[in-house]
C-alpha cells in the first residue's frame, strides 16, 4: 500500500489572486507554521533548553502566532502623563513602542513591545494613560525636599 504525500504545490507564476495552486500553498504554509509554533511551545513548555535557544524560539513562536492568530491594526507609541494634585503640573513619561494587534477569532486585543516594527505600514497611534501622583519634582521644594535630579 502506497503511503499518502502531502500536497505541495509547485511555484506559481500566476497574475490570478484566486489561482488554486496559490491559494492551497498558502493553506498548505498556514497548517506547516500553526503545527511548528504548536511544537515550539511544547519544547518552551519543558524548558530544558539553554537561554539563547529558548529566546531564539521564543521570537519564532512569536512571530507563527502572530501571523496566523493575529491581525496587526496599529503601530503605538505609548506615555504615561502624571498629573500632580498638589501644584497641577503634568509629567510625560515615554513607556514603549508597541503594536497594537486584534485576534482573528476572540475578542481579544493584545499590545506586543517592539524595538523595530516589520511588516505592512501601520496606522501610528500615540496612546496617553493618565494617572494622578499627590507630589512632583516641581513641588517637592514645597515640603522642604531639594530635587536636584541625581540618583540616590
């Protein structure tokens, strides 16, 4: 009895977006990538692996997942603003660049760090969070603290 083979189509050089060849070595390519991540996470999950192995897997799952899980919407720069309740001034804080991404299936938004983006040219977004702090640098003189801007 002969052994079953998987699909595999050849290189297509086809203008038509919906040739059957293309589209089956995309699927084709999806299952290969959903199946390697999957295995990928079970050899994380043992860890039992030396840490530049396990971070280079790491970026590797990362990335499976992201392209067939997620949908990247767009690229953010994010910064807290603290505003003082003693003297009302407001500090900007730069926290990160992130890529805001939306799972295909869940309702499900995820904010990954990112120290260079790949891909497609995202819409950029500049996320503020706001928060309140009952003292600044500014007015800490106020109370008899001399903030000079050295480290302790």
């Amino acid at each position: 009895m002969d052994t079953p083979i998987a699909y595999q189509p050849e290189e297509s050089t086809s203008d038509d977006p919906f040739c059957l060849d293309d589209l089956l070595a995309e699927s084709y390519q999806e299952q290969q990538d959903v199946k390697e991540a999957k295995a990928g996470r079970l050899l994380l999950a043992k860890g039992k692996l030396p840490k530049a192995a396990t971070k280079e897997l790491q970026q590797k799952v990362l990335e499976a997942e992201t392209k067939a899980e997620w949908a990247s919407e767009a690229d953010v720069l994010a910064f807290d603003l603290q505003e003082c309740q003693s003297c009302g001034h407001t500090h900007s804080h730069y926290v990160g660049r992130f890529q805001k991404q939306r799972h295909r299936d869940k309702k499900l938004t995820r904010f990954v760090r990112m120290s260079t983006l790949k891909g497609e040219p995202l819409v950029k977004v500049v996320d503020k969070t706001v928060s309140s702090v009952t003292i600044c640098s500014e007015c800490c003189g106020d109370i008899g603290f001399n903030f000079d801007g050295r480290l302790l």
